[in-house]
C-alpha cells in the first residue's frame, strides 16, 4: 500500500475518497500551518501542543499541571505553548505586566469554573471585580483581621494541639504518635474558614470529616471536569455528574440559608451586637461610591469562593511547607530554634508577634509558596486589539496568556537555586517576596492572602514550638534521598484546582512527639542524679563528659532538671553573660567564703576581677617571670639531674615521675607567688600543704554529692578533712599577715611581686574597695587548687600525648632545638614568639583532654532559653561540657586525634578551646599557667630526651577501637588528671646531647 493510501485512505467509493482527501489534506495542511507558518509556531513548546489543545484539557483533567508548570518551565524556558492559540509566561516581569491590569481580560475558562454565578474570582468583567474588591476588600483590612484572629487560633492551633495531645495521650506506652498533617492542616483550615465565612463551628477536625468537606471535594471535582468538559452539567453529560451536581446544589443552598439565617437574626435581636466575622463583614460591605450592596445570593457566592480557596490553599501551602522541612533538616532545625528561643512552651504566638520576631519561619513560608505554587494551572488572559509582544514573540488578538506561576517561581534569573529548599533567599528582602506570585497580582490579585497568612504564621510557629517532629521510619521521601539535582527528592503532586500531594495518605506522614521530651541522655538520667553523682564520687567524669558528648551529641541530660551542652557556639551564649547565673554547688567549693569561682553574684565577680586582675596582667606576669623560672624549670632542672646523677644505668638514663614532678613543681611556683613563701615541695617530694589541698578537694568532692558534711553521720567520717580545711585556712590567712607585719615593721622594704602582694594592694578602682583578710584567704585557696592542678596535669597530658605521637614529639623538640642553644633557659616572651608548634602542643593537650572534668554549671534565668531546638525552662540547670565542646565534631576535624598541627596561626581554633572557660567568667589565672607551661615545655624539651619505659602499658603502636594511640585512663577530683599516676606516668630521662 502506498503512502497515499495511508494517508488519505483511498476508498472504492468515488466521493467518499474525495471527501477523504480533502479532509487529510487539510488536517495535514492545518498541521503544517501551525507548526511553521501560524504567528505563534516560533514560540517554543511541545509539538503535541502547536497542533492541538486536547493535551492542555487532558493535562487539566488528570491534574497533571501541578508538576507540568515547573518541569516545562525548565524545558522550554519564559515562554511557551499550551495549544494553538494558548502560550504559558514565566518570566516574573511580563506576569506583573500582565496582571496588572484589566487590558488582558480573564479567559473564558473562567465561565466554564462558573459554577454559581460571577463571583470576584470566576468574573471576567473589569467593572463587576472593581465593585467586588470595593464591597469585600473591608473584610480582609488588617484591623478587621486582627479582631478575627481569635477565631483564627481557636479553630486553628488550638485545635490542632488539642487533637495532637488527644492521641498523643492515647499512645500510652510511647511518648510519640504518627499524624497525617494533610488532613489535619485540610480540616484545621477549613474550620477556621467555615466559622469566618457561615459564623457557625463545623469541628470537622475534631470529628475527622463534616458534610460541608464533602461538598467542597464535590465541587473541585466537578469544576476541573468543567475546564476540560464545558457542557458537563447538561444533558447527556449531566448524568455522569448527577452526584456531583447534587452536592454543588446542596452546597450552595447551605450558604443561602446561612446568610438568610443571619439576616433574620440580626433583624430579630436574637444578636444583640453583630459578630467579627467575614458573613459580617459582607453583608455590612458597600460599593463606598454607588452604595451597592450585595444580593444574598452573591454573599452565598462569594462565601463559598472563600471557603473553596481559602482553605485549600492555606492548607496546602502549610502541607509543602511540612514537608521540605522534614527534607531539610537543618532549615527545620533553624525555625525551631528561632521560635523557641524567642517564645517559651506555654505561650501562643499570634500573627503580629510571629511576623516581628520570627523572621526565619516568614522565610520558609514564603519559601514554601514560592517552591511548590498551589496555583497549577496557568492564569489565562486574553491578549486584546493590537496584540502584545511577550519575549521577542508577538502575540496577536484573542492570544490566550497563560501566567505560569510556578514558572516564575522557579524563575533562574529570579531565584538562585530555584530547585532547592532555602528560605535565606528571603530574609531582609522584601522585593523576594514581592516575587513569589502564588496569590496572583495587580488589579486581581487574591483579597484573601492577609487572612492566609495569619493562619499560616499561627499554626507553622506554634506547631514548631510546641512539638518535635521527624518523618516516619518508612517514609519513602526523606532527606538523604536525592533527585537528579542532587536536592532532596519531593513527593509527587497532582492538581485538583490547586496543587496537592498526590499520595497524601502515604507521604503526608509525620511522628510528633510533645517538645522537651526528646532531649537525648541515658534512661536513668532523665529521672534521677544518681548516675551524676555516681560519677563525680567515682572520679569518672572526665572521662564521662568525652563519651557522653560522642554519644548522645550537643545537648543532653545528666539529671532531671540538668542538661550538658557541647556545642562551642551556645556554650559562648551561657557563659558570655551573667545573664546565667553559677549553680548553688559552686558552694561546695566556698569552704571559707565566697570567692571569684565560686560566687553566682555578678556584682561580687565584676569587684573581685578589679580587685584581682592586676595581678595577672602580662606586666606583673613578666615581674614574676624569675619565680616562675626559679620553682619552675630551674626545680625540674635539679631534681631531674639528681635523679641522672644517682642513676646506674650504663647509658646514664633515669626514670621519673613526670606527673608527680609536675605537680609539686606548680605548687611550689603558686604558693611562692600567692603566700611569699617556699614550700620546698619538689625538692622534699611532699609539703605539709600539699595534703590540706588535695584534703580540701576531696571534702568538696564529697559536699557537692552529699550536699554538705555538717551533718551526722557524715561529719563523723570527714573530721580529718574538716580539721585540714581549717588548718588550710589559718595557714593562708597567718601568710598573709605575716606579710603585712614585715611591710609595717620595715623589715620588706620594698614591695615583692607576687600574687599575694597584688592582692593586698589591690582594691575596686571605682569604689575604692579593698579585700578583707578573710576574702584574700579564701581567693588565695581558690588560687592554689586551681592553678597548681590545671598547670600541671595540662604538662603532664602533653608529655603522655608526645609519647604516644612521635612524630609530634620529633617535631617539638627539632623546633626548639634548632631555635635555642643548649645551656640556655628559654623565657616566655621568647617561647611564645618562636615556637608556634610547642605552643600548638600545649592548646592540642588543653583540647584532647582537657583538666575540667565537671561540667560548668549555669541556671536558666527567667522566661526560660532554646538550645538546639529544645525550651529549657527557668531554673534547669546548664552544665556547660567543656570536654565535649574540645571534641565538637562540628568544629575540629577527627578530634580523637592529637593533631597539634589544627592551632598553628589560627587564633581562631585557640579561641574554640574552653578549658580556661570563656566570657565573663573566665579563668583570670590562665595567662600566668601559659607562662609556666611554655617555659617548662620548651625547656624540658630543649634539655632532655624521653622515651617511654620498656614496659609501659600506653604506646603509639597500641590503638584504641578508633585506631589512634590508647591514652592513659583518666579520674577526675575536680581536675582530670592520670588514674594510675604511678604506673602510667614514668619516662625515660637522659641529658641531651649537646648541639
């Protein structure tokens, strides 16, 4: 058979063949003139589409458009065909230019969505939307909304939370229940509307289903087969529709006698003053020009309009909304930690504050209604006499122009990113948001987006803050599953007048949990403080506060009203005020008085830093610096030598105990400098205050887990540490007037620099104020304890991490070495400005294994704080992990590892490390132990060679379950220092040889 038979179908019938040919010969022809000679055949587009408008009715009619808008935007670009004589527009500046007035009229899609009369939404004519917009714009004023938003959050959050709590309570042996949010929004939605709009409450979210929902489901149904099928609600096609048409009837017979019901009761007195209420507010409206009001039955209509719009679009714009927050966790991470930082649990947020002081959720909203439109169909406008020129294209007479809102949302010159999920694009940025066209613009643009608002804004801040949400297990939308973008992958849509999930049932899903119940930490630490307690008495939380951080993350509980924060950038927040005051067990450790550690008065802290501070100036350090040298590495120096000296070893090596050395040796440079007096403790390996220090710890061990000691029968058990904190305290407070005796009577003659002297002399600059003799005893305790522990375990970790690194160690001691002549004593000024990595190895040791073993307390101050996305509220207490902030993952890379290399000429990561606390309370001492921790290291190193015992149990060639060098195990008695000093910390001496 030829290809003329084919085509034209060659009949034995003369004149049917000839009917049939002309027939093919001008499909033929009509084909050919649409795809090249027709005015819109340079538009591009599907070939499907220049030919023929079924695609564009079976797109509408199968709800494809939802989709279709978006995908053809990337495809074809700014422009494109719909049918023959219908083009889409993306571009967002020809969409207002459309829109904006009344030149391009609606098309005449709207009559056939006509279903009850022209309506503000359906009316084509110019001068009936004028009139509308005049009677019903009052309605919508932000006054008249405000009086309203009432109604919007009972009918809206309130009820969502009450159904939310409902189940939440019914799932008695789980703390969480699974929701469809679809429904729930649909329902909520719908009753605030239908109580706006008919005055009357349908709870159909508290009953899952009303007849009015049913009606509205009828209607879009039969609306969208309208677009495709004109003549549906007529004879013969009626009688597929009967059911539907009967719902519409039904529906619109409801709102009739709603606004007659008003009427009458209005008329009656049976309302005695007239409700705020938008069936009010219409039937009040008037043209303020020709005084027209509204007949009943176009307040019927209009009511309906609203109730049809207004629900669905809010419901779903807050559906889309849901969702790409469970795809992008941390855009939902953010929104929670905004509103619960700025609003505590118990407290609903209304429109106004939610609109001022949550900027980020206004984002996602916007975000939300820009990346996924609920409007799927092209707006279509009618190009009028003379045409209009669209991107190049000129668009004769009668041209339909399909305003492609999705398109323009997706707009690549427009939105960077347009694919992705990323509300940033809109904070301070007002003209972005004059950009997402989802409620239309110019002259009809939708009257009802305040209200939409409103609603939006209430229910998405509440939601957040009142619950913690995450997808279910089996969600097959989630958001490590990618699309081809590489962006997280969307549920499907379909359109149904505006655009919907398609598979709501399944991909609505969301587990919802009551906020504050979420919070990580072990099941016995949520209802109790035994395991805390357990911990501090057992000398386990150093080591604790490192795993727990790796283990359950950023926030955690250790009791019930106790949680640990990690994470560096909110534990800058807490301790960067006194806005959080120190918790009551800082009282533990006052066992004279109260001094700068321990306090919760800001006042007391603010005197006692003027008072104290200059004593750890780099002025008064620099004074120092010859004590420092002389207990300090001029002490090691000697007992070392000694040790090398008595030695029998052939290759005149020798094995101490650097932890021990260590620590007598700070002891002796901090009660030098704090009481003027020489303790000799390094060089008689002991001193009498050496016990009634490591005595008054173990007692405040002991007070901050009991709660005190002056009790029977724990005083019973502790009157040897009693009676040594009180000789403690005699001996510091005899120190310091014994020198205030030799400065009277002339036998000092001048001044020394020492700590002690400073705080004799020191007073408030303002006030005037000087120290009590009883305050400089109990700051010079505090001194004692603190500077001589967190010194020397710092030298102490460092020389065990150099060990178990060599090629650190290498590095150290090539650096020193190649800096410094042998027979010389390296002071700090000279150390800190030439040995960058020896320095890096003292800030990795403060970071990897830091000394503070307790978590820093702080109470939560009145109206409560978000961290992480949780509400703490007053009085919970925070425990600021300084040992996870040093392991944050977030902030160093593999923080297992002792990588000295992460600090050098980076001031930045030096800041990160909060072993000296931060803000305003910070360690006044720290400046004074890096002098004496980079004089000791640098000269150590410089003077002699390690190596570790033959049969020590930590090497570098035995890992962890990490595959690093294991360290030492660690006990903490408020410092953190070795478990087994005696067995772990022995090295191997010898002389360096000289270079």
């Amino acid at each position: 058979m030829s290809i003329t038979n084919i085509l034209f179908f060659q009949s034995s019938v003369p004149g049917l063949a000839v009917a049939t040919t002309l027939l093919g010969s001008f499909i033929v022809g009509k084909v050919i003139y649409r795809l090249y000679f027709a005015p819109l055949s340079k538009v591009p587009g599907s070939i499907p589409s220049k030919i023929s408008g079924l695609t564009y009715h079976f797109n509408a009619f199968f709800g494809r458009f939802g989709q279709l808008s978006i995908d053809d935007y990337y495809k074809y670009g700014n422009i494109y065909m719909l049918g023959p004589n219908n083009v889409a527009i993306c571009d967002p500046v020809d969409c207002r230019t459309v829109l904006k007035s009344h030149k391009l009229l609606k098309g005449p899609i709207y009559d056939n969505v006509s279903l009850l009369g022209e309506t503000l939404f359906t009316t084509r004519s110019p001068e009936i939307a004028n009139t509308r917009r005049k009677q019903i714009g009052p309605a919508f004023t932000h006054g008249n909304l405000n009086a309203m938003e009432p109604v919007v959050i009972e009918c809206g959050i309130n009820a969502i939370c009450s159904k939310w709590d409902e189940l939440l309570a019914q799932a008695v042996d789980s703390p969480y229940v699974e929701i469809n949010y679809f429904n729930h929004f649909s329902l909520a939605t719908f009753d605030i509307i239908g109580t706006l709009g008919y005055g009357q409450r349908f709870h159909a979210l508290k009953n899952n289903q009303s007849q009015i929902t049913k009606w509205i489901i009828d209607y879009n149904k039969l609306s969208m087969i309208k677009i495709a099928f004109k003549a549906v609600d007529r004879f013969p096609l009626s009688v597929f529709v009967r059911r539907l048409i009967k719902s519409k009837d039904d529906f619109v017979s409801y709102g009739d006698a709603v606004v007659q019901n008003r009427r009458q009761q209005l008329d009656s007195g049976e309302l005695s003053e007239k409700p705020t209420d938008i069936l009010q507010a219409l039937l009040d409206s008037d043209d303020p020009e020709s005084k027209a009001k509204m007949t009943p039955k176009e307040i019927s209509a209009e009511t309906i309009e609203l109730l049809l719009a207004g629900s669905d679009s809010t419901s779903l714009t807050l559906t889309w909304a849901m969702h790409h927050l469970l795809l992008y966790p941390e855009v939902y991470r953010k929104a929670v930690d905004e509103v619960r930082t700025n609003f505590p649990y118990s407290h609903t947020i209304t429109y106004s504050e939610g609109k001022a002081q949550l900027p980020y959720v206004d984002a996602c909203i916007y975000e939300s209604l820009r990346i996924h439109a609920v409007s799927g169909i092209p707006l279509p406008r009618v190009v009028p006499k003379g045409g209009v020129t669209l991107q190049g294209h000129f668009l004769p007479e009668g041209t339909t122009v399909g305003v492609n809102i999705a398109g323009a949302n997706h707009h690549k010159e427009t939105w960077k990113e347009p694919r992705k999920f990323m509300p940033e694009r809109f904070i301070d940025d007002e003209k972005a948001k004059q950009n997402v066209l989802s409620f239309s613009s110019g002259v009809r643009i939708c009257p009802g987006r305040n209200l939409a608002h409103y609603e939006m804004m209430t229910l998405l801040s509440n939601i957040l803050k009142n619950y913690d949400l995450e997808l279910p297990k089996d969600a097959l939308f989630r958001p490590e599953n990618k699309d081809k973008h590489g962006n997280p992958k969307c549920m499907p849509c379909t359109q149904n007048l505006i655009v919907g999930p398609l598979h709501p049932a399944r991909d609505c899903r969301v587990v919802i949990r009551k906020a504050n119940d979420k919070i990580p930490g072990s099941p016995l630490s949520k209802i109790s403080r035994l395991r805390l307690r357990l911990n501090l008495l057992l000398g386990k939380g150093g080591q604790v506060a490192i795993d727990d951080y790796y283990k359950y993350g950023d926030i955690y509980t250790t009791g019930p009203t106790i949680v640990n924060i990690c994470n560096p950038s909110d534990c800058r927040t807490i301790l960067g005020t006194h806005k959080f005051v120190k918790s009551s067990s800082y009282k533990s450790f006052a066992l004279i008085e109260d001094n700068i550690f321990t306090t919760k008065s800001a006042e007391l802290v603010h005197t006692r830093r003027k008072q104290v501070g200059p004593a750890f100036t780099h002025g008064h350090l620099s004074a120092m610096e010859p004590t420092i040298r002389e207990f300090g590495i001029d002490a090691i120096r000697q007992k070392w030598d000694q040790a090398l000296s008595l030695s029998l070893d052939d290759k005149k090596k020798a094995t101490v105990y650097f932890s021990e050395h260590f620590f007598l040796s700070a002891f002796d440079i901090v009660g030098a400098l704090g009481y003027g007096l020489r303790f000799n403790a390094l060089v008689n390996d002991k001193a009498q205050p050496v016990d009634w220090m490591n005595d008054y710890l173990t007692l405040s061990m002991i007070k901050m887990v009991f709660g005190g000691f002056d009790r029977f029968p724990i005083n019973f058990f502790v009157r040897r540490l009693v009676k040594s904190k009180d000789d403690f305290a005699a001996f510091g407070s005899d120190a310091a007037q014994q020198r205030r005796d030799k400065l009277a009577s002339g036998e000092l003659t001048k001044k020394p620099k020492d700590i002690l002297q400073a705080m004799l002399d020191g007073e408030d600059p303002d006030s005037k104020i000087k120290m009590t003799p009883s305050q400089i005893t109990a700051e010079n305790i505090a001194f004692l304890v603190a500077g001589t522990d967190t010194t020397s375990l710092t030298l102490s970790w460092t020389l065990h991490y150099l060990m178990l690194y060599p090629d650190a160690y290498e590095k150290a001691v090539l650096e020193v070495r190649s800096k410094f002549p042998r027979h010389y004593t390296i002071g700090y000024a000279e150390a800190k400005s030439s040995l960058p990595y020896i320095e890096a190895c003292i800030y990795e040791s403060m970071r990897i294994q830091p000394v503070s073993g307790i978590s820093l307390l702080r109470v939560v101050p009145k109206g409560g704080v978000t961290l992480q996305g949780y509400f703490l509220p007053e009085g919970t207490r925070i425990g600021v992990n300084v040992a996870g902030v040093n392991h944050h993952q977030g902030t160093w890379k593999e923080p297992r590892k002792f990588m000295p290399e992460r600090f050098i000429e980076d001031e930045k990561a030096k800041q990160n490390v909060m072993t000296f606390s931060s803000g305003v309370r910070i360690c006044p001492g720290r400046h004074l132990a890096q002098y004496e921790m980079m004089i000791m290291l640098s000269n150590i190193l410089k003077d002699y060679d390690f190596e570790l015992p033959a049969d020590a149990m930590y090497r570098p060639d035995v890992l962890n379950e990490h595959g690093y060098p294991k360290a030492m195990p660690c006990k903490h008695q408020l410092s953190v220092g070795p478990k087994y000093p005696e067995r772990d910390c022995r090295i191997v001496i010898s002389k360096a040889a000289d270079y």
